[in-house]
C-alpha cells in the first residue's frame, strides 16, 4: 500500500481507513522498523483494537485530509517529507522506494 510519492500514500491509506481495513493500513503505512519494535511488545491483533478502540482512524483521516491540502517541504538528505499543516506536522519517511508515516 505504501506509495511511490508521500501524497499516493496519503491517498492510499484514506482509501483503506475508509474501508475499515485498519490492520492493512497499519502494516504498510508504519514504518517497519518502528512496526517491530511495537510488535516485539503486542500481538498486530491488540495493535489493531487498540488504534480502533481510541478512535485513532477519525484522527488519522483528519491529519491525512490536512495533509492533502498544503505543500510539503521535502528533505533530501533524511528522505524525510513533512506537511506542516499548522496544527501540526505530518513526517512521511521513504526507505526503499516506498512512504511511511514517521511521526
């Protein structure tokens, strides 16, 4: 799922936040490394009700629809791209081609 560009990315995980299909969605826009340590510590299963039951979907959508509306800034040194929407900032990391969020 993750993208080839930070915004198909964005555009990606709206699509599977909006179809409900949040372990998809945790599995390919966390990044891996970040993802492991997590799961070193819980089951996917409770990583996915745990993101459900604090309603972190509703969240998410609201950042990535901010995100959509302003220019990023884009460092090519750390492969780091960031969307300062003002309430805050979305980082999106890219490891092997692919975008992952990185906040």
């Amino acid at each position: 799922m993750a993208g080839t560009t930070p915004r198909a990315t964005i555009d990606a995980a709206r699509s599977l936040l909006q179809a409900g299909c949040h372990r998809e969605l945790i599995e390919a826009l966390v990044d891996p490394a970040d993802l492991s340590k997590v799961l070193a510590k819980k089951s996917m299963d409770d990583l996915v009700k745990g993101f459900v039951e604090e309603d972190k979907p509703k969240d998410l959508m609201k950042v990535l629809d901010r995100s959509r509306a302003v220019t990023p800034t884009a460092d090519e040194t750390t492969h780091i791209t960031m969307f300062d929407t003002g309430s805050g900032v979305l980082r999106m990391h890219e490891i092997d081609g692919r975008w992952y969020i990185k906040n």
